[in-house]
C-alpha cells in the first residue's frame, strides 16, 4: 500500500525545478522528476531527494514530444509500487523565447507551443487517471502574463492560456477534490534563456528597480510556495494564480 506522497515535476533536474523538488522533498513527499537531456544533473537531484529522507527517481522526458507521453506513463507505472499512483503534479518543464512578434518564425512558435501548453495539457490528460484523488495539479507560469515585455510575446501568450486551462481543470476536477494552481513566478536568477536575467547586469538592476522588494527573484524565493501548494495547508487554494515577483512592476 501506499504510504507517501509522491509529486511528479517536469524540468526538475535545474533552476526552478531542482529548487521545487527539493522543497517538496522537505515537506515529507517523494519526489519523481523528469528531465530533457542532463542524465547526470537528474541523477544529482535524485542523490540530494534521498539526502533529505524521501526517495526520489529520475525519468527522462522530452514534454514537447506527445507521442512521448504514453511510453513514459508506462514506466512511471512500472516504477510506482501499491496503488500506482502519484498525488501532485508540477508542469513546470519549459523553455525560453525572446523574439518580437515581427520575426517570429512559425517553427519558433511551434516549439514554444508543443512544450508551454500542448504538452502541460496532454501530459496532465495521461496522468489524470494516475493522480489521487485529493491530490492537486500546479502550472507553472510566468509575471509576463500580466508584465508585458517587447519580445516575449508568443511565451507569455501560451503561459496565458496554460492559466486560463488551469481555472477550467479545477472546476471539472472538482469532484475528485483535485486542486488545481499556477505559480506565477516573476523574473529570477536562473540559467533559463540562457541566464537572461541572471547573467545580465544592466537587465538585472533594471528589473530590480522596479521590484517592490528591491531584486530579482532567487530560485528559493520559487520552490517553497509550490511546495506550500503540495501540503494540506494549501488546501483551499484552487483556481488560483498566484504571482511570485517580490511585487516586479506594481
């Protein structure tokens, strides 16, 4: 029989994902996640899961691929023992694109659909009938849904409509007493894009200045609200973004 609780994050093996799945690991939840490429930075997350007491596992998943989906819940199944089941799942696989609108190639768009919402609303339709009831569901999305930023368009419109299916699946999960979230983070010192933000000062001091709490976001600024969100505590949180900027551009 099933004792833990397990969640399931896509894009765990860096950045935001890795912070998750550690904070998740901290509350006292298994942790499975799935990562694109980097075997060996998966595998470190694993190691770091299992230092905290919980066990973890590492899938390899391309969360732009559909046809990849039902491979992999084949051996997720495999994997998990007694019911089979995981309780939370994380979308929170993604990828950058800074591009303005006029020079937007079809294949650019394409991509950025496939993985920010063709894959989160497939993955999340296999795995429904492997979630507990009462368990929950947390989208990752972006500040760029309500900041806007001049090339960032065709990413923040698919994280727009990625919250928009959000308020939809928790009403029709409602019965299985599924909740269902977005995290909203807004902009934060990661490798993603490249370190866009990270790595680039001027870019970095100008976001900051327009930050309430005068600085970027930091991955532990991230990882703690989605683990908040996988606790009992959380439970009457549904149909919810919540935006996780320190209050950028208030």
């Amino acid at each position: 029989m099933q004792t833990n609780k397990i969640a399931l994050i896509t894009g765990g093996s860096r950045g935001l994902g890795r912070n998750m799945a550690l904070a998740i690991a901290r509350k006292g939840i298994d942790v499975i996640i799935t990562y694109n490429s980097n075997k060996q930075a998966a595998d470190d997350v694993v190691a770091q899961i299992e230092e905290l007491g919980r066990k973890g596992a590492a899938f390899q998943l391309d969360t732009g691929d559909v046809q990849a989906f039902e491979p992999f819940v084949s051996d997720l199944k495999k994997y998990l023992t007694g019911s089979g089941r995981i309780d939370f799942l994380i979308n929170n696989a993604g990828t950058a694109l800074y591009a303005p609108a006029t020079e937007t190639t079809e294949a650019q768009l394409d991509a950025i659909f496939n993985i920010h919402y063709k894959g989160v609303f497939f993955l999340t339709q296999k795995l429904l009938p492997h979630i507990n009831d009462g368990g929950g569901i947390i989208n990752i999305s972006s500040g760029l849904t309500r900041i806007t930023n001049p090339g960032s368009s065709v990413y923040g419109s698919m994280k727009a409509a990625v919250e928009t299916l959000t308020r939809y699946l928790a009403k029709e999960l409602g019965s299985r007493k599924i909740r269902v979230n977005v995290v909203a983070p807004g902009a934060v010192e990661t490798d993603f894009g490249g370190g866009w933000v990270r790595d680039n000062k001027d870019r970095n001091a100008s976001i900051a200045g327009i930050t309430a709490l005068g600085r970027v976001g930091l991955p532990d600024d991230i990882g703690p609200v989605v683990a908040f969100l996988c606790t009992d505590d959380a439970y009457w949180i549904n149909g919810q973004r919540i935006e996780v900027s320190g209050g950028q551009a208030i």
